[in-house]
C-alpha cells in the first residue's frame, strides 16, 4: 500500500528529494515548510522553495512558526501519517510531534554520520579538506542527528567542489535514496544501524566572523574556506580605494581560487593578474564579486578595478 507522508523541508536542497518523492505511488498528505520571509532590496514576503514547488503541484501547505504549539501538534497528529519526511525544514520537531506518524520521521542528512552532524555539513566538508561526504536517511531521534542510518550514499569531493556545486551532488543524490527508503520501509526491509559513539563531529553553522580571508593562513587552507563559502555567504577581503580618495575600503567576495607557487608578505599582490600571497604559497584569484555588483571572472572584474603588483590587501 502507499504511504502516507508529510514531507516537512524549505531550501533548494528539499525541493529536489519532493519533486522525486511526488513521482512516486507514495501519498504527500501535506507540505511543511517555513513561513514566508522578506527578502531583496524591497523586504517583499517571499515563500520558500518548497512552498513554491508544493503549490505547483497542488500540495497543502502549512508554515507554522514552531510545532511547540498544541493546536499545531493536534493538526499534524489529524493526518493520519505514516511516515514524516524532513528535509532541512528549519524547525526543532518536539517529540510530540517525532511520534505521531506510524513509521515515525526520516530525515535526509547531507553526510555520513556521525561525521558533520548539524547545520552546515556541506560547508565543513569542504573547509575541513574531506574528500568524500554523502547523504543518509536517518530516523530521527530528540538529539540532533543522533539517530540510526537507514540508508546512505556515499558521494566524492572533487578538488575544485565550491559549497554550491556539493549541494547540487548531494541533492540530487537525496533526491534518489529517499524514495528507495520509502519503498524498502513500505515492505518493511529498512532496517537502522546505531551511529558510532568515535569520529563525531558537529558543523557548526557559519560565522559571519569565519569568511573574513586571513591572507597569513596556508594558501590551501583558503582555497578549502573559499570554496566552502562558495556561492554563500562569499570569503570576503578588503580593497583600499586609491591614496587621497575619500571612499571607504570596497568589499569583494572571492568565489574560486586556485593555489599556486609565490611568496611574499601576506595579503601582498604578486602580479597584476591577481596572484596574492598568503602564510604559506599564494592563490590566483579567479572569480570574484564586488558588494552590490553581480560575480566576475579575474579578468573583467580587473577592467573596472585596477589592482597592480605590490598592493596590499586587507
């Protein structure tokens, strides 16, 4: 028989494992997802991904500002579910609400626990030097990503992987397993395996403080921050506006880099093709973003911004 299932998630990297899960024979019952968030210039309300893709489809959707609400529990509880599926939804689930469906909640996690639980797996991966991550299906327990691996898919870290293309591996990856779960648990063949109490660690969500470059760090070391904070929130330094000038120091996120042989005090530019110094070796700057404009390759973002050999960055 076909499940029934709430599926509860809000980011892009939820909309691919709905869509799949929407192809299938399996009932979604109703969508969870977070409230409706200003955004742009303007601070107009914009739904989330989820919510946009459920609409489409012609999904219910509920966006609850938390499920700690009796009124809200006893709502989830009158679907009558078999199964709920979590996919970065952005709320603590109370254990009222982890017992109500028949099979309990499964959440699709973005790497092989107990290695990275928390918020940002995917970023940690990639500044930590991994060179191999993936997704597991996971029932969900009141710890934060405590509970035992159903379902797993293991899945390569290029040298090149930024933060955004590992997203779209791992997301179409989840979008694969989770519906292979869904049908293993319909026949009652997903079976768990508890976590391993060695080799845990917690990605903690990013620190503003974090994407600030330290040209004194290893030119690979950077190159793994810069990549990890690829497209979002952006590594960032600071360029001096010229001697005499009364502007403020510009902002420019560093997008991608690559690490190359040169020395010299760090922050120093090499070149005048962006080669900067770091602590140990240099990276060549090779996509980059000034505040409030749009991402640029090296050589267009060094048409409308001069910087020579021997500037110092910040």
């Amino acid at each position: 028989m076909a499940l029934r299932i709430a599926f509860m998630g809000t980011p892009d990297f939820a909309v691919h494992v709905l869509a799949a899960l929407a192809k299938t024979d399996h009932e979604i019952v109703c969508v969870y997802t977070q409230p409706p968030r200003p955004a742009g210039r303007g601070k107009a309300l914009r739904q989330s991904a989820v919510h946009d893709l459920a609409q489409s489809l012609g999904l219910p959707v509920q966006t609850p500002i938390t499920l700690r609400d009796v009124d809200e529990q006893a709502a989830f509880a009158a679907l009558d579910l078999d199964v709920a599926i979590i996919v970065a939804y952005g709320l603590i689930l109370p254990l009222e609400i982890l017992e109500v469906p028949r099979f309990g909640c499964l959440n699709l996690h973005g790497s092989l626990l107990p290695r990275w639980r928390g918020a940002a797996p995917i970023q940690r991966a990639i500044m930590a030097g991994d060179s191999v991550t993936g997704v597991q299906v996971m029932q969900m327990e009141e710890g934060l990503d405590t509970g035992p691996v159903l379902m797993s898919q293991r899945v390569d870290i290029a040298a090149d992987d930024t933060a955004g293309r590992l997203h779209d591996k791992l997301a179409a990856a989840g979008a694969a397993l989770m519906p292979k779960a869904l049908d293993a648990l319909e026949v009652g063949a997903l079976q768990g395996t508890a976590q391993c109490e060695d080799g845990v660690t917690y990605a903690h969500k990013i620190d503003k403080k974090e994407a600030r470059i330290d040209w004194a760090k290893p030119a690979e070391e950077l190159d793994r921050l810069i990549r990890g904070l690829s497209p979002f929130p952006g590594a960032w330094f600071e360029l001096s506006t010229p001697k005499g000038a009364a502007k403020e120091p510009v902002r420019v996120k560093v997008l991608m880099a690559v690490p190359e042989a040169g020395h010299g005090a760090p922050g120093e530019v090499l070149d005048d093709h962006l080669l900067i110094a770091c602590g140990q070796g240099a990276l060549r700057l090779t996509r980059l973003q000034r505040a409030g404009k749009g991402v640029q390759a090296a050589a267009d973002f060094l048409r409308g911004q001069g910087v020579p050999k021997g500037t110092q960055l910040s």
